[in-house]
C-alpha cells in the first residue's frame, strides 16, 4: 500500500497484519480524492474541507486516508482505531513520512469518541462491513463535536450493506468501486 498522489507520492505505508485491517485500494483512494479535490462545490464559499480545516480518519486502519489526505495538502489529521496494533502502525507511517507536527493518532472508538475541541472538516469513516456502525459513528461523532453541518463525511461500506438511513444525513456523491461503496455527505442534527 502507498500513496497515490501528492508530496508524499509512491511512498510505502506499512499496514496492519491480519485480516482485520481492509486498506481502501490505491485506485479507490486515487478516484476519491479526484471527487474530493473539487468539493468546494458543495459549499456556498471557496470553503474546501480537504485544504481548510482537521481531517478525522476514524476506523484509521493503517492510517491511509488521512495520510493521503495530507500529502494533497490538508493541515491537520486525527487518527482513530480501536486497536493498539493499528494505532502503532499509523504511528510510524506518521514518523516514517516525517509529519508529526500534522498528524496525531489515538486509541478511540468512532462510536463512543473523545470530547473534540473543534469540529473537523471532513471525516473518514471506513468500519468493518456488515455490521452497521455508519449511522452510529456519524450520530456520536456529531454529539462530540467532531461533525457540524459544515463537515464533509466520507463514508465506506460495502454495496450489500444498507445505505445510510439517518435524518439529516444529506447525500453529495455516491460511488461504487467493486466490493466498496463510497458515500459522501453531510450531517445537521
């Protein structure tokens, strides 16, 4: 795994072992960040929540999405997962890419998440298949001050599972890739 486009371009990410780690593949990532390089267009202002504001990778995995997130020029990045193994792991792509002052990765749980400071722009949520946590994680992450209305959600499931059924979820995109769906929108409570 790599990553697709930007400073850190071809650079070599290290993933979780097991098969409890699904890394979006490099051509989903490379077709995402295409859509979400123009997506100012969802917004009244030059607003781009990619450039202008904290990105939160939660369900982190390897750290992918909010490390390809910085290396196309956002400022900030928070990283999420549950497992130590996971968090240990975007720890060192953190340090491998030389990016510590851009990007801090903690041990959470996107549905019972920690107090934020500030809501983030956009927000990464790829949890495990099958088991409806998108819904969930959007609700609490809002609770916590991780998501307003500004915030742009980018949603991962597979095409099996239901979409997400959440009022005031308002749909932008929605993409299928194979085995993976990508839903990008946003909340207002």
């Amino acid at each position: 795994m790599r990553i697709v486009g930007g400073t850190h371009r071809g650079r070599v990410l290290n993933a979780p072992e097991g098969r409890d780690t699904r890394p979006t593949l490099d051509r989903v990532r490379e077709a995402l960040f295409s859509i979400l390089s123009h997506a100012s267009r969802w917004y009244e202002d030059d607003f781009n929540p990619l450039y202008d504001g904290v990105i939160l990778d939660a369900y982190a995995g390897s750290g992918a999405l909010g490390l390809e997130a910085i290396s196309r020029g956002a400022d900030q990045a928070v990283f999420f997962d549950t497992d130590r193994k996971a968090v240990a792991i975007i720890e060192q792509n953190i340090e491998k890419l030389r990016i510590a002052d851009q990007a801090r990765a903690k041990r959470a749980d996107a549905t019972k998440p920690p107090r934020a400071t500030a809501p983030a722009s956009m927000v990464f949520l790829d949890p495990p298949y099958g088991k409806e946590l998108l819904g969930i994680s959007i609700t609490a992450l809002a609770k916590a001050g991780w998501i307003d209305r500004n915030t742009l959600i980018v949603a991962e499931r597979s095409p099996r599972d239901p979409e997400i059924d959440l009022d005031g979820f308002d749909l932008c995109d929605s993409r299928k890739y194979g085995k993976c769906q990508i839903d990008i929108g946003r909340f207002h409570a």
